[in-house]
C-alpha cells in the first residue's frame, strides 16, 4: 500500500499492509480512512506499546481499534522485565545496558513498582510465574496475540500457560489501580532532527 520512501515519511511505523504500529489515535484513524476511501486495504491489526505499566493507548488509539474492529497485538507487554520479576532490575545484560528500556521507564520507576509488587503478589496466591499474571492481564483486557520476546523456548511455555490464569474484575481493577500517568513511548507527531535520541535513561 505504501512505498518504503513513503513510509519513512509516516509518523507511525507501518510494518506491512495491514498492520500499524506506535501512533496517536487521530493518526490511526486518519489512515484508515485513507485506506478506505482509495479502496486500499485497511489495517488489521495494531502492534502497539501496552502493558500493566504502560497504558497510555487506553485513552484513545484502542478505543478507535475496537470500534474499527483492529485486533491488538502489543509489544513488549512485559515491560522489558520488569513486570517478571519482583525487584526492578536483574543481573542479567539486558537490565545493565538496555537504555531503550530504561527511557521507557525507569521514570516511573517508584510508581510502577507497586504495580510490580501487586503482579508478585498474585502470582504467589495463583503459584504461578508473574509473567503469567501479566499476561493473563493482557487477554483480559481483549489483546488478540501479544508479542513475546523469549532466550529460551520455555519463555513460550511460560506465556502459554498464562491462558490458564483467570483474573476476576476485582483483581483486573487491583492490579490497575496504582497506574498514573506516563510520558507518551512510541507515537511521535513529527519526525525527530537527526542525531535526537527519543529514549534516554533518567537523568
């Protein structure tokens, strides 16, 4: 639908015909209509940025996916860890080096982490992992298939037995509760100057 020089150009990233990636709402719906209305194929599926400690889509970008029937498939719905382990950080590389994950939220860091213990906190009462939690959270909120980053092939089962896990309303309102609001990752409204780092680590 779109040539890759056309591409660069668009404030979200397209990773092919029918599915989009990290924009605003008015973005999304724009080029859906646009798709429409040129008798293009419209996306189908939403590959966004949403987890326990990231919810900032809510407000408006999958309220127009469910009305325009896209299915969520987010990434990093572990929130590169943090919401797989009790502390912030581990020993592992990742967690040393990974600056991305560390713009994305280290910011937030003494807010999220009650969320981080509340997520531990079910999974000893399930005696499951926290993983499991997080993202039994995910279907519960109608994501279709999140994107999981694994090391190990028993990552996968880990995220497959998450179907076993069912959250009630009551549990879904506790995990969310302490959310506050983050600084908007992912959407951009105008392409960055040349050499601007969009995630940095906190200063």
């Amino acid at each position: 639908m779109f040539s890759p020089q056309a591409d660069r150009r668009l404030p979200g990233v397209i990773k092919d015909k029918n599915r989009a990636s990290a924009m605003y709402g008015y973005q999304f719906y724009n080029m859906q209509l646009a798709a429409r209305d040129n008798g293009f194929a419209q996306f189908a599926a939403m590959e966004n940025h949403y987890n326990l400690l990231y919810r900032e889509d809510e407000r408006e970008l999958i309220p127009i996916c469910r009305q325009m029937h896209v299915s969520l498939m987010p990434y990093s719905p572990l929130a590169a860890g943090h919401l797989t382990r009790p502390e912030w950080n581990s020993d592992s590389l990742r967690s040393k080096t990974d600056r991305a994950a560390m713009g994305k939220y280290d910011r937030t860091q003494e807010q999220d982490m009650e969320i981080v213990r509340r997520v531990h906190a079910f999974a000893e009462k399930y005696g499951v992992k926290m993983q499991q939690i997080a993202l039994a959270w995910e279907w519960a909120k109608g994501v279709t298939s999140p994107i999981i980053g694994a090391t190990k092939a028993s990552h996968f089962d880990d995220a497959a037995e998450a179907f076993a896990v069912r959250l009630t309303q009551e549990e879904i309102a506790y995990l969310e509760e302490p959310y506050v609001p983050h600084r908007i990752v992912g959407a951009i409204d105008r392409n960055p100057e040349e050499g601007v780092r969009l995630l940095d680590v906190k200063k």
